[in-house]
C-alpha cells in the first residue's frame, strides 16, 4: 500500500499563428493508492497560463511546437509546481485519499441525551 500521486498534460493551447506558441497548459494530478487504484482515487485539474511576450521563435532555445514533449512542458511548469497553492492542493488531495483509506475514528459527541437517571433505578 503506497499512496502516489503523478502529473501529466491534458491540453495545451497555442497562439495560432506559423510560430504556434504554448499560451496555456492543462495539468492533471492523480492521487490513488496502490491498495485499490480505482476505489481510492481522485483527480483534479489546473490551468497554467504561460508568459509569450519574451518569446523568440528565432531563438536558439525556442522548441518548435512538433518537437515539444511532455517533458519539456512540464519543466517549462516545475517552478510553477512548488507554489503554495499547488503544494496546498497536492497535500490536500493526499489527506482526501488517506482518510479513505484509513478512516479516522469518529469522534464522540459533545452532548448526549442520557435519558433522566431517578427513573432509571
């Protein structure tokens, strides 16, 4: 029993133009457990918008849009990926699953009706 949780690239949007510049990233996020991979399992998605104004597609560095990789992409995104809101969001997602599969012990109600003790005896 392992609790896993793996990126991967659902959608990408380019400028439509002979340059096809990535304008936008969509990034999925699994979390399941290796105990039952279908049973505890969830999944969520971000949308990264991604900075065009520097871009030169005359550059030595620019990756034609053919040559791109998932890899690439995702290292485009890395630093985006160790921002608070993303750590919060994969931490969350890691509780969701681990509470599934061991649930928490309920906890005891602060109040409860006890019934009147004189008519008990």
């Amino acid at each position: 029993m392992a609790l896993l949780q793996k990126k991967k690239i659902k959608d990408i949007e380019i400028i439509n133009n002979p340059d096809q510049v990535v304008t936008q990233v969509l990034v999925e996020w699994h979390t399941y457990d290796t105990i039952d991979p279908e049973e505890f399992s969830t999944k969520e998605d971000k949308r990264f918008t991604l900075e065009t104004d520097d871009v030169d597609p005359t550059s030595e560095s620019f990756v034609p849009f053919e040559s791109l990789t998932e890899e690439t992409v995702m290292g485009w995104l890395n630093e985006r990926f160790q921002s608070p809101r993303i750590i919060e969001m994969e931490e969350r997602m890691r509780n969701e699953i681990s509470n599934r599969v061991n649930p928490p012990a309920p906890v005891a109600p602060l109040v409860v009706n006890k019934g009147l003790p004189w008519e008990s005896k």
